[in-house]
C-alpha cells in the first residue's frame, strides 16, 4: 500500500513536467500579448515592442520555456505580470483557499443530500416519492449553474434581501460573516452534483437490494433499516466514491461559472482572468496546480476504496 | 420689545442652522463606499498604462501639477496657480503649493515633481510625446520647477493636465526604484491612500488625513478634494449582470458598466439611482489603410455611404440616453466640436453606396472584420446593412487580446471595431495618431498635426482642426458611428456623486 502511494507521488512529477510544457507552448501559441494589453487599447506598436523587451517578453520562446522550466524545478514559479510584484505561487495560494471553501462546502452538501435522497428513492422505488425525486434530479442535472445562480440570486437576495448576491469574506473575518457569502453559491454548484450522486446512489442501491444476500439478510429477519443502511448502503459507496472523487476535483479546478456569477475570488476566475490578460506565468501556475489536484484526488480515491472495501487491494 | 424678539428668533434660528449643518457635516464624514468596476486594472500606476481603470483608480492617490476642470480645461491642482509662460512660449515657470504632503509623511518638493515628470515623459505615450520637444526640466527652487521647450506648443499644460496617461507625481525615490516598470509602491497626495490589493477581491484605500485641498471649490476633476468616506474599496466584477445585482441586492454601492437595458426598468427604482454618464467616447470602425481593399479611399467612402447609424447604435446600447449622433471628432461637450463634414455622415444611401463601388471596381473580395465581444452587436447591426449595398464582410467575433495582436500586421485584416474615448486636446487623440493601428499616413494630416502642436492660439488652432475634420470626411480613415455613454447606477444613499465621462469618490458620502 505504502510503496503504492509512493508510485503514485512520483508518478507526479513525470505528468506535471508533461502538463507543464503542453501549457507553456499553447499559451505561447494563442495570439495576443500581455504587454498589450497591460498599456491599453491606444497604445501604439512601438509603446508595445518597448514594454515587452523590459518584461523580457521579446526573447524566443525556447529561451523563455528554458528560464522558466528550471525555475519551476527549484519552486520559483516567477512573478505575475499584472499584479504589482506578487509571486505566482502567492496569487494561486490566495484564490486556493477560496475554491477550498466552496468546495468543501459545495461537495457536503451533494454528499449529504445526494445519498439521503438516493437511498430514499431507491427504497420507495416506483412510488409517488421515488418519481418526485427522479423528477427534481432530472432537473439538477440539466439545469445549468449560472441560470440558478442567478435565480437564486433574483430569490434569496433581490426579493427578499436574505443573502449578499455576490461578493466574499474570507474566514478571519468571522465564521458566520464568511458563511453567508458562501451559501447561494454551495447550493449552486451542489444542485448538480447532488442530483448525480442521488441519482448514482439510487441505481445502485436498486441493483444490490436485489441482490442475494440482502435477500439472505431479510430472510435472517434483519429489521428493515439495518438492511438498508448497514447491509446495502455500504455496498452502494464504491461507486458514489467515484463521482465523489470525481466532482471534488473538477471543483477545485476552479467552479468557474459559479464563481463568476458570485463575484468570488477562486481559481477558476483567476484563470479566466489571466487568459483575457495574457499574465503567462499565472496561467503556468494555475495548470500545473490543477493537474497536481487530479493526480492526488483520484490518489485520495483509489486508497479509500480500500478502505471501505478490503477486497481491493492494490 | 418686538425687536428683541425678532433678534431673539433669528438668534434661536442661526443656532439651529448651525447645529443642522454641523451635524450634517458630521454624518457625511465615515463609512465605507464599496464601488464595482469591470476588472482590475493592469497596474495602479497611470504614467506606465493609458488603460482607463488605471487612472480612474489611480486618481483617488495620485495628484498631477494641473487637472481638469468641466470643460476638460486645465486648472491647478498641486501648482499655485497656471504656469508663467516666458514671452517666446519656451519657457514655463511651475510653483507647487507650499505643504504638501505625500502619504508617507515627506514633504512634497520640486525635487519630486521633476523626477516624476522626467518619468512620466519617458513611460506615458502622451509623456513621450510632449518630451520629443522638451529641451530641459529643472530645479529652480523648493518649490519652483522649470520646464524649457525646443519650440512653443499648445499642448504641453493640457498633457500635463490630463488623467489619462497623467503626469502624476510620486516622490523622487519612488521614481529612482521604478525608471521603466510600473511602480509598486503607491505613494501619491491625493485624498485616499493606498491600503492593499488583493487581485480580483479589491484594492482597498483610505482617507489621507494630512490631505491639503485647493482653495477653490470642486470643478470637474480638479478644486477643492473632501474625503467623506473613510474607506473605497475598488471591487472588480467583470460579469455585467452581476454588477447590477451586487448594488442591486445592496451588497455594493456603485457599479460602473451595467447592462443598459436595465435602464428603463431602474430609473424610477425605490433604491436606486440610475445614472446614465456623460459621453465618454465614440464607437468606431477602423481601417486598414496599408494594404487590402479597404486601403482605397472610394471603397470606404462607399461604407460610409451605406451606413444608416442610429440602428446600429441601438443595437449596441438600447436606449437613447446612451447613445448620440454626432459627427464631429471631438465631442458636443468639447470647445473644439464642429460640424464640418455633417453631410457626408449617417447618410443611409444604399444605392448610392452600390454605384461608389462600382466605380471603385469591388468585385466582392472578402472584407476582414474583427470585432470585441463588447462590440459585436454594433458590427453585426452594421455589416447586415453593408450587405445590402454588396459588401462581402467577413466579420470575426474574438476577444480583444486577440484583435490587439492581429491588428499590428495589415496582412491580417481590413477592418476593426473600437471605441475611441475622449481625449481633452485633438493632438492627444488616438484616431489622429499616424501610428495607431490602421495608420492614416496622409501627409495632409501630418502636415495639419504639426501645425496643430506648434500653434499656441486657440482660435487658430480650432481652424486647424477643422481642416483636419474635414480631411477626415475626406480621407474616411475611420469611421465614426456615434457618441456613447454607459450606464452607472448607485445605491439611493450615495450622494454628492459627479457623474461626469470618468467616476471618482472624492467629495462623495453616504446617508
């Protein structure tokens, strides 16, 4: 197990170097200049040929990858070319913790209401409750997330002035003030989700009530409730690992519509940002750190399966 | 006895008047103003970006010798009063008011005025432009700077005036550290000082207590500076919608750039103030004069020819307090608006349109268009009516850092969408720069820039302008659609706000 892990870590560093020079080069490739758009739009060529060579952007991109690569290699990740002087590894950290947040937050909520509402259905298979279930799931998966965010926002905050419409606060300033930013924009991105992990849970919860020993279990005279919950459910959990692993890391890959809608300061818009703008660098960085958050969610993923699942053994 | 009472009564009212206005002194002064605009801006320092965020931002920190007043004329702000100007037009004598500080403590001394000039005219294009004829730039005392020119030009208080690209001064050391990259460190006199900026959250600053205003009363962008609030914070939202909702919801008190649509809708909001801004620019379509079809005069007099452009405009900003027809380079609001060429704008004349390119031989080669986001609706609204008279367009919707990259070579295009935003002086304004994008080389023009820079008399000067006006309907180097404004709107408690072509918070409270 622990040499697995062990694999998996410097399985890292050959996929981030990949990731790395895959990026560098297609950003390099896309039209457009940082210093451009960094003097404005009325700014002549020749303004602009001078602010790249002090940016250092007028040397061939082979030499700019060279610089850059070895200085990754010693975890300087250089500087943005927007904002004044901070470091790359400083702005993605910043917007980090905030995608964390709402992840966090966006990931227990589809946990909890995904499972809860999966099981319900599933127990009360073609009945009233299972169909009304299906129905708002079918929805939460077609539905997309800025027409409910904005919804949500028309409702909660417009109508009846009961949560800020966008904007955040980080935690420091206070548990319950940093909350209420959060909420409109968790229930946006759990409203997907939960309904896939209801509608996963669902399935399979189905197909292992039908199977033989929650048969044999019934038949022992179990109660209903220590079938369902201790015999079935935990059987259902591998696959909704999955889509768990799964969901958590396309989230901290930055919820960008979500985070657009709601003003907040996470990964996603950063990357938006820094692609409109050209800041290359903090591009470099944001792709190399989602990467890395691929490659260990789905490490966290794998090794939880054996965990709720001795028979797997890697 | 009658008297008495009567003074008595004038007595108790003088006293209640009193406490009235001091109390309302006092509620102006404090709170927080949170002010929503569409991004962050690429830097905070103005003498490195012509970027509109970057001064509008910048100006709440930094001071230049000279601001504008209304009519964007220039008026002291960190001088005494305008510069002593020597009888030859060579020589300006600047004297800074005396006890100025900086927000680091330090006295403001002609020491820094110079060093920031000095680099000002080396990063700002409208710096570099003034300095090509700047003989020297010197100390004369603490407090007394002189600036000596090669040859007299009308232009030099303006560029020294202006917030776009502006002159404004840092200290000394600060411009020593920053020669040729934006300064990091934000250090001006202006009324707020710089606090934090924490990218795509805010850029935070608070009141300068040691601030010392100009005696005379607020004008424009310049006279007197009260920091009511004792804290702005800038909070970039690019998403349109979501700037409405922010102020909308009561989360935020201002946003810059919301949806004009929403206009009809929110003008008689319970809460809300809408404020459509004054003029701040014209849209346009420029050509490509270097190479491609559209480097022939008659083809793109044949486009303008064809163009009908208020359905354009309304497709663009929706209703008509956003937008204006004008023909004039230099807008209504300007000392310098003329009327010269009127006829040849917004004719509309299809037919005509067809027979100008037949005569400029168009065999329907494909016309190159790239347009913004942000202008797309304009482009399209225009192309269907170019269509009509034969024009084979081939309009590319891309995103402006594109259209930035791909317009510096004119194997690439023939045409692209921009706004052009006012500028106080024609010398300044980008559409009459030989060296943007598009290039009007016409010696014509060069010829009339010179004399425009060189002149020193207004009224000869407007003449010259409008012989460039109407080379401009003759030529057709660009295109100009219309005057636009964008659409502001405020929290019902946000008083005293200016609502002129830029925002600032300076003289601004809440209730």
């Amino acid at each position: 197990m622990t040499n697995y892990i062990l694999k998996r870590i410097f399985a890292l560093i050959p996929i981030m170097f990949l990731v790395g020079i895959f990026v560098f080069f297609i950003i390099h490739l896309i039209p457009g200049n940082p210093a451009a758009m960094m003097l404005g739009p009325e700014a002549t060529q020749e303004e602009i040929d001078a602010f790249s060579k002090t940016m250092g952007l007028d040397k061939p991109v082979p030499i700019q990858f060279a610089e850059w690569i070895s200085n990754v290699v010693k975890g300087d990740f250089g500087m943005s070319l927007f904002f004044q002087g901070q470091k790359v590894t400083k702005v993605v950290f910043e917007h980090f913790k905030v995608t964390l947040t709402l992840t966090i937050l966006g990931v227990i909520l589809a946990i909890l209401f995904g499972i809860i509402t999966g099981v319900i259905a599933a127990i009360n298979h073609n009945h009233l409750l299972d169909r009304v279930i299906m129905v708002i799931t079918s929805a939460g998966v077609s539905i997309p997330n800025f027409w409910l965010g904005l919804m949500l926002v028309l409702f909660f905050s417009i109508r009846f002035s009961l949560l800020p419409p966008a904007g955040f606060k980080p935690l420091s300033a206070g548990l319950g003030a940093s909350l209420r930013y959060f909420i409109l924009p968790a229930i946006t991105l759990a409203f997907g989700q939960t309904s896939l992990i209801a509608r996963m849970t669902r399935s399979n919860m189905l197909e292992v009530l039908r199977s033989d020993y929650i048969r044999t279990a019934k038949a022992k005279g179990l109660s209903k409730v220590m079938v369902n919950y201790k015999h079935a459910l935990k059987n259902v959990l591998i696959p909704v690992i999955t889509i768990i692993g799964l969901s958590f890391a396309n989230l901290m890959g930055g919820a960008v519509v979500t985070e657009q809608i709601f003003n907040i300061p996470g990964v996603g818009r950063l990357l938006i940002k820094s692609v409109f703008t050209r800041d290359y660098p903090v591009i470099e960085g944001i792709i190399l750190y989602i990467a890395a958050m691929w490659v260990i969610i789905n490490l966290v993923t794998d090794v939880l399966y054996v965990i709720i699942d001795p028979r797997i053994e890697y | 006895m009658k008297s008495k009472i009567f003074l008595g009564l004038i007595l108790i009212l003088t006293i209640i008047m009193l406490f009235v206005s001091f109390s309302a002194a006092e509620t102006k002064m404090g709170r927080v103003l949170k002010v929503v605009i569409d991004a962050d801006p690429p830097t905070l320092d103005p003498h490195a970006s012509t970027t509109t965020l970057v001064f509008v931002v910048g100006y709440h920190m930094f001071e230049g010798l000279y601001s504008l007043d209304e009519s964007l004329n220039p008026i002291p702000m960190l001088a005494t009063d305008l510069p002593e100007i020597s009888e030859d037009k060579l020589v300006y004598t600047i004297k800074l008011r005396p006890g100025l500080k900086f927000h680091n403590g330090k006295d403001v001394t002609a020491e820094d005025a110079v060093a920031s000039v000095k680099r000002w005219g080396k990063m700002s294009s409208y710096g570099k432009s003034i300095f090509k004829n700047v003989e020297s730039i010197e100390v004369k005392d603490a407090l007394t700077i002189e600036l000596k020119l090669t040859k007299p030009t009308g232009i030099t208080l303006v560029s020294l005036a202006m917030p776009n690209g502006g002159a404004f001064i840092y200290p000394k050391d600060v411009c020593e550290k920053y020669p040729d990259k934006p300064v990091e460190e934000n250090i001006g006199t202006g009324p707020f000082k710089f606090v934090e900026w924490k990218p795509h959250q805010y850029i935070k600053m608070v009141r300068f207590e040691d601030y010392q205003p100009v005696a005379f009363p607020a004008n424009g962008f310049g006279g007197k500076k009260v920091a009511y609030v004792d804290e702005i914070q800038f909070i970039p939202i690019s998403d349109e919608a979501v700037r409405l909702t922010s102020v909308e919801g009561g989360e935020y008190d201002f946003a810059d750039f919301v949806p004009a649509d929403e206009y009809n809708r929110l003008k008689d909001h319970p809460d809300i103030q809408a404020l459509p801004s004054a003029p701040r620019a014209w849209f346009a379509f420029q050509f490509n004069k270097r190479a491609g079809v559209m480097s022939e005069v008659k083809m793109r007099e044949a486009f303008l020819t064809a163009l009908d452009m208020g359905p354009i405009l309304a497709a663009g900003y929706g209703d008509e307090a956003f937008w204006r027809l004008d023909p004039s380079i230099m807008l209504k609001e300007q000392v310098w608006w003329s009327n010269v060429g009127k006829e040849k704008y917004n004719q509309g004349d299809i037919e005509k349109s067809k027979k100008l390119l037949e005569e400029a031989g168009y065999k329907g080669e494909e016309i190159v268009w790239m347009s913004g986001q942000l202008e797309y609706n304009l482009s399209l609204a225009a192309k269907k009516q170019l269509e009509k008279a034969g024009f084979n367009i081939d309009l590319q919707p891309m995103e402006w850092a594109t259209v930035a990259d791909r317009r510096k070579n004119p194997e690439l295009w023939d045409i692209f969408s921009t706004g052009m935003t006012t500028k106080p002086d024609p010398t300044m304004f980008t559409p009459l720069n030989p060296a943007y994008a598009g290039w009007w080389e016409s010696p014509k023009l060069i010829e009339l820039m010179d004399k425009l820079a060189t002149e020193t008399d207004f009224d000869q000067r407007y003449k010259l302008m409008e012989e460039v006006q109407k080379l401009f309907y003759e030529e057709i180097p660009t295109i100009k659609v219309g005057d636009y404004a964008n659409f502001r709107i405020a929290a019902k408690n946000v008083k005293g706000f200016k609502n002129m072509n830029e925002i600032f918070f300076w003289n601004v409270w809440k209730e």
